[in-house]
C-alpha cells in the first residue's frame, strides 16, 4: 500500500497553485512532513478548514514520487480558543515555526515532538490570561531545546562549574546557559545579566509539565514571564538553522 495513516498538526502553509496547497505539517509517526491539499483553496473542498495552520489531523496520505498527496484528514483538535484571539494566534504561530525549523524528517523522537506541540497548542488555547499563555510558552522552549538535545543549563556556572552566591548572573546565549559574575568578566560572548531568583524561575519551569504549577510560576507576573520568554527566544534564534519570523511579528504587536 501506498497510503499511510497519522497524526500531524498543520504548521503552515504555501500556494501550489490556483486551487492546490503545500501543508507543511509535524506528524507524530514521522517528524516533519509535507503533503499537497488538492482543491482546497475551493469552497466545496472536502478538506477545507482542516488544512488551515494549527490544525490537529488524523490524515490519510498517499505516496508520490515526489510529494505526498493529502487524501484524507479527520480534526483531532482546532484549537477553537485560540482563533479570536491574538495572543494566542502568535504565540501558536511562533511555536509552531520553532517545531518547523528543528524537526526532523523521519525523526525518531517524533512522538514526544509531537506530544510537546500539541500540549503546548491545548494549554495556548485554554489559557484564561496573557501570564498562562506565557508560561505555557517558556515551558515549551525550554522542553523543545531539550528534545533537540540543546537544552539550558541553569545550575551552576558554565565555566567554572560553582554555585553562584551572587545576587545576579549573566545569561549566556551562546552557551545556553548562566555564569557567574567573575567568570562574566572573561567571558567573549554577549551576555545578559538577570537576577538570580530568576535562574530559579527557569529550573522550575524546567522541570514542571505543563498541569504542574510550582511557587515561582504562580507568583510569575507578565513582566517576569515577558523577560524570560525574550531570554529564552535569544537563544532559540542563535541555534535556529533557520531565521524565525514570526517573533518579529510578536515584537511589533507588543510595542
Ligand atoms: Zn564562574
């Protein structure tokens, strides 16, 4: 058989032609994956809305030569929440454009990928505030760098492995992680000092799943949760193997 069957969220789109599109999509079998939605730029497509951008699928795909061709999609999950409302449309938009740019084709942590992207799209859409859509945000990146083994160290310094006792650390972007202010000084890197009470905000946001809330995330304001998504981004943006869009979009809605 040429058909196969899996679960994939729509991360984007792009024009095929009059009445075709390209979905780029991440599956949960197989990584990242694309397929052409025939006819469905028309309005009695059968596939319709099901292939708009943040969309959870069931979808049927037929094997090309070159393309895959969407044949059949079920709605797992749209998301519904976050359609009217655009916080949630451009945190959504700049996860998924992260899942886009470090997901694998045929990647074997696919699954967990997936599983993260989905949580991360559910607790987006029932966020009752701007603060939980944010930390369900900072939750992810810190669990997607780890899934793509990039995750950020927040114990100790990076250079001279202590404990810092100082009140304030610098981040690191390069690194990924926090020094302290001696090892700051002799550092070559761009760095950006932040409170220490902050590297506790990350470890705990680090190590709770989404359902979880710890001390720190519940006393988290929007300005604490604002710098730690801006940290966070910094250093997706060096290790990303592609330029993310859509966080120049975030920065022109929030000024
Ligand atoms: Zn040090």
């Amino acid at each position: 058989m040429n058909n196969y069957v899996t679960d994939a969220i729509n991360l984007k789109s792009y024009n095929l032609s009059e009445s075709d599109k390209i979905i780029v999509m991440y599956s949960k079998e197989k990584g990242l994956i694309k397929g052409i939605a025939k006819g469905v730029k028309k309005t009695k497509s059968k596939l319709g809305a099901r292939m708009d951008s943040l969309v959870a699928n069931t979808v049927m795909l037929h094997k090309g030569k070159t393309f895959n061709t969407i044949c059949q999609a079920d709605s797992i999950n749209t998301f519904k929440q976050t359609r009217s409302d655009l916080d949630k449309i451009f945190y959504s938009m700049y996860i998924a454009e992260v899942v886009n740019n470090f997901g694998l084709e045929d990647d074997p942590s696919s699954e967990s990928v997936y599983n993260l992207l989905y949580q991360a799209l559910n607790y987006i859409s029932k966020a009752q505030n701007k603060v939980e859509i944010l930390l369900t945000v900072i939750k992810f990146q810190l669990k997607m760098m780890k899934e793509c083994g990039l995750a950020l160290e927040f114990d100790s310094c990076l250079n001279c492995r202590h404990e810092s006792k100082d009140e304030a650390v610098y981040f690191v972007p390069d690194l990924g992680g926090i020094v302290c202010s001696d090892c700051a000084n002799i550092m070559p890197y761009s760095k950006k000092q932040m409170p220490a009470k902050l590297c506790e905000f990350f470890k705990q946001m680090s190590k709770n799943n989404f359902d979880v809330s710890g001390d720190f995330e519940r006393k988290a304001n929007e300005k604490v949760c604002n710098v730690t998504f801006e940290v966070l981004k910094s250093y997706i943006e060096k290790k990303s193997p592609k330029k993310i869009k859509s966080s120049e979009v975030l920065l022109q809605i929030s000024v």
